[in-house]
C-alpha cells in the first residue's frame, strides 16, 4: 500500500546551491509486532515532512 501526502509543503535542505528534499519515498516494513506497528507515527510525521510517499510492506511468516 501507498499513502502520499497531497498538497503539502516539502521540508527542503540546500545542497550545492539547489533545495532538495531529504525523502521522497519512505518504506515501512511492517510484520505485526508491536515495535513494527510503533513505526507508523514517526514515519508519517517524516513523510509529512518530507511530502514523501510511504510505502508499506507487510511481512507474513511462512
């Protein structure tokens, strides 16, 4: 699944004399647990930062 931030403002960092912004995909892997689930806030508010996308990855045991 995707989820991408509409209509945002990017955090932007000078390099070289050119703004660029830091993230624009962020892939979160997530398996269930609860450490992966407490992944999500902070990978939204970087997302949101950033204008990144994220992207989730589920991982199932097989």
């Amino acid at each position: 699944m995707v989820l991408s931030a509409r209509g945002c403002v990017p955090a932007l960092r000078q390099t070289a004399g050119q703004e660029v912004t830091m993230f624009n995909e962020i892939l979160v892997p997530l398996d269930g647990s609860e450490l992966a689930e407490s992944a999500l806030d902070p990978a939204l508010a970087l997302a949101r930062k950033n204008c990144a996308e994220l992207i989730f990855l589920r991982v199932l045991p097989l």
